[in-house]
C-alpha cells in the first residue's frame, strides 16, 4: 500500500528515490543527480525546454548545433590511396571550405583529390594543392554535398613513399527560406541551373522543395511576381467599384 506524506524536506544532504535508485545531493549550494553509490553522476532525461530557463536535452542542442551552424570533418593523412574520414556530412549539407594541410611533402609526382565516393574532386581537385609541397591550401566554396549523408573521401595517387598532412572540411545545413508564395506561384521560378550568367550575380533564396532540390528564387522575380499580385487587385477593385 502506498503512503503520501505531507514533507517539506530532509535534513540530510542526499536523497535516495527507491531501493538501490538515483540519489538526489546538495553539493554546497549545488543540486546534483548522482548514481546509487554516490561515486558518479546519473542520467536525467525531460521534456524539450521552452522556457529561458529550462534545461536543454541532447537532442535539442544536436538540432541547433546541426542547422545554421558550422561545423567540421577533420581528417589525418598518410601514403594509403583512398582514405575517408570516420565522420560523416549529413544529407543536403552546404560545405563551405576545404583544407588540405601538407605537414610532410608527399613523394615527387603526388596527386592529392577531396570528394565524396561518387565525386571524389567534388571540393579540391589536384590542381587545389601540391602534395608535394609543406604548406595549407584552402578553397572557399558553396558546394551541395547532396541527398545522401556520406563520409569524406581523399585519393592519394602517385604511389608515395613518405607524405602526411590532414583535410579538414567545413560544413554547415542552413535554414530554410520559405518565400510567401502559392505553390501555383513557385512552380513558374527558376530552378537551380537554369539561370543566365546575369540572374547568377543576384541575391538569391534558396527553398527546400518535396524532393529535396533546391530552387533559386531571385530578387527580380520575387518584385515581379509581386507587380503581378498588385495589377490584380487593382482589377478586382476597379471592378468592384463598377458594380457599385
């Protein structure tokens, strides 16, 4: 049978919820969930916060460092062919730099490539560095890692005997712009690669779309589509006026 009692606290310093359970402690001013022998902490899992002042759990933290963040993939490098990092670039990932750091010159004739399995030049090709040579060689960029989550691949070609140094690349999964339009109104855009050179030189938004695609809505379309909008209320007022 269970028994609730009315209690405002305990004199102790520590608390034990169940035989063999947590253990709820005050250490000096501080409140801390420790294990059933007090020799390390616990987990405390809840709700996601809402409030300032409620506590983040993992998972929350994981999405806000995931999107709008940068963040990187780091990986050492030695004489082997095919190297790929243990980490992976998560799906629809934007990579916005890549390094190579050559610590220790390669072999005369190295070649070293940054990629992905299925384009393995995808963020430097040869002509990005000189393996050949100490020294940290590094593109800025705005490349679409794609569809799929995929670990980084670098190709070492030229059968080195001596060559180290490491790749880092940066990351990040930006947050979506939705534009204020029907779905009728953004199927007459522009989708990516169907720019003139012109049009590429605008700002751009970038809106996610079922499949996953990108599409590039430019300044100039966005004010012309808005003309349209505005030509066609003045219509119906004109003739909203008429029936009167």
């Amino acid at each position: 049978m269970s028994i609730f009692s009315k209690i405002r606290g305990t004199i102790e310093q520590i608390f034990q919820i169940g035989l063999g359970g947590p253990q709820i402690k005050n250490n000096a001013g501080a409140v801390e969930l420790r294990n059933s022998d007090d020799t390390d902490f616990t987990i405390v899992r809840g709700a996601t916060p809402v409030g300032d002042n409620d506590l983040v759990t993992k998972a929350y933290l994981g999405d806000q460092l995931v999107t709008g963040s940068v963040r990187s993939v780091r990986l050492e490098l030695n004489t082997d062919a095919v190297q790929e990092s243990i980490k992976e670039i998560p799906a629809n990932a934007v990579v916005l730099r890549a390094r190579v750091n050559i610590t220790t010159a390669y072999s005369a004739g190295t070649t070293i490539t940054v990629g992905r399995t299925s384009n393995v030049t995808l963020l430097q090709a040869t002509t990005d560095n000189l393996a050949t040579v100490v020294g940290v060689y590094e593109v800025p960029q705005e490349t679409l890692w794609g569809g799929t989550a995929n670990v980084v691949e670098v190709n070492v070609d030229g059968t080195p005997l001596a060559g180290e140094g490491f790749v880092v690349v940066e990351y990040t999964q930006p947050d979506a712009y939705r534009p204020p339009f029907s779905s009728s109104v953004l199927s007459s855009l522009t989708p990516i690669g169907g720019q003139d050179s012109e049009d590429r030189t605008q700002n751009v938004h970038v809106s996610p779309t079922t499949e996953g695609v990108g599409l590039i809505v430019t300044n100039r379309e966005i004010l012309d589509k808005l003309d349209q909008l505005l030509s066609v209320n003045i219509e119906i007022r004109d003739l909203l006026l008429k029936i009167r």
